[in-house]
C-alpha cells in the first residue's frame, strides 16, 4: 500500500499543516483526528490497518489532516466567539488547501467521503453538511452534532452555521437539500460507556434529516459498544462494505 506524508505552509491557519496519504486511487476519503488529535493516529491506532484491503483493492484513498481543536473550539480559555473565528480558519484550509490537493492526487472526479471518530466525527458531520458541493459521503462515528459540550448556550452567526443540528432545522435552499439527497449519510454511536451525548445528538440530527425528508442511515450499535477505538475500528470496514458499488461509481 503506497503512502505519502506532506507539510506545507497553510495561508489560512498561518501555520505549518501535515498530513498523510493512504493508497493510490478510488473513492477519496478526508478523515479527520479525534480531539486534539494529529493526522498519523489514524494509523496508530489501527484504523489504517482496518480498512487496509480497501485501499489496497484500489476502492479507497485516504487524506487523514490534522486538527487544530485546542485553537478553537477546545480552546477552553477563550470566548467562544474567537474560537469560533479560528475554527473558519481552519474551514478555509480544509475546503481552499486540502480539498484541491485531494484533487491533484485524486483526478478520478469522484466527490469525497469524509469521516472520522468521536471529534473527528464533528467535523466530519459539520464539513459535509457545509460543503455538499466537495462531500457526496459521510460515516460519522461517535461525533457530536453541536457544539454545546464545548461552549455551553452560546451562539452566534459563525457558532450557528457549525451547528449543523441548528443551522439545518431553518434550511429551505432546495439545492442544497437536493444534494444531500442524493448523498450517502451514515451515523453511528455505541449504547455504552461514554456515548450518551453522542446519541442524543445523532437522533436529533436524524430528527432534522427525516423532517428534510433526506435519506440516512442512523445505527446505534448495542449496550457493550463504548467510545473507543477498539469499536470503531469494527465499524469504519463494516459500513465501507455497505457502502460497496457506492465507492466504484
């Protein structure tokens, strides 16, 4: 399996950004780190070797980027309006860097299927549903779908539009309605230890979906299923494998 580490200087964060490629071709993949996290855990913590005859049959190319949560909405010492300002920052390097070097690597067309595990989900939930003109694809494990385990009750413009369970309740573009339709929408959460906000904001979001009359898959996996690695590293390959003609289209 062909891999490819990168850094480069990112005009919109003002910092140096890595990032690292698995395979050569297929569906492009955009995984975002846990909390805090950096773009090699997907690999450390196995998620890489879970999914590995995927990228080696060619059905998928993973892009995993780093994150900058503890600049924004971790940040817990500053208010939330700065945080939410640094994290469009970090919008404008994902969708003005990271999405066209996707394409320079992956000139197959394909849109992008993103994903990622716990505050990677976040993101991932919150970049597709910002962004349905790059993203046809998501999987979101274990995210949240607000942001008020980070910041409380506050709310702002900014704030609004990354709460995709908010801002989607008021949504009427028929556009982007329509792209979501025709999208492939996966949401799971484990019933166990630690997955309790989890949860209540994936039935929240699918809440929102049905009412859009938006086509998903919301499954909550058993009692047992808590929010750690070990599980999702059963769940990214088992829901790729759902996926199937999807990822050759």
């Amino acid at each position: 399996m062909e891999t490819k580490y990168t850094k480069w200087w990112s005009p919109s964060l003002n910092q140096d950004m890595e990032l690292k490629v698995y395979g050569q071709s297929g569906k492009p993949v955009l995984v975002f780190p846990s909390m805090n996290g950096r773009f090699y855990e997907f690999e450390d913590f196995g998620m890489i070797l879970s999914v590995q005859s995927f990228l080696e049959d060619g059905k998928i190319q993973i892009f995993a980027v780093d994150s900058i949560d503890d600049q924004s909405w971790t940040n817990w010492n500053a208010h939330p309006a700065d945080r939410a300002r640094r994290h469009e920052d970090y919008d404008r390097y994902i969708i003005s860097e990271v999405v066209p070097f996707i394409i320079t690597q992956n000139p197959s067309g394909k849109k992008i299927l993103t994903t990622g595990c716990s505050m990677g989900s976040y993101h991932a939930i919150n970049f597709f549903f910002r962004h349905p003109d790059c993203f046809d694809a998501l999987i979101g494990l274990s995210g949240v779908a607000r942001l008020s385990i980070f910041i409380g009750d506050y709310m702002d413009e900014t704030v609004y539009f990354n709460s995709p369970v908010e801002n989607l309740k008021n949504l009427t573009d028929e556009n982007y309605l329509n792209l979501y339709r025709q999208s492939q929408i996966i949401l799971c959460a484990g019933q166990g230890n630690w997955e309790e906000p989890m949860i209540a904001d994936m039935l929240s979001l699918a809440a929102v979906l049905s009412e859009k009359k938006i086509p998903y898959w919301l499954d909550l996996w058993g009692y047992d299923v808590v929010h750690d690695w070990p599980w999702w590293r059963k769940q990214l390959p088992y829901f790729l494998e759902k996926l199937g003609s999807f990822l050759e289209a």
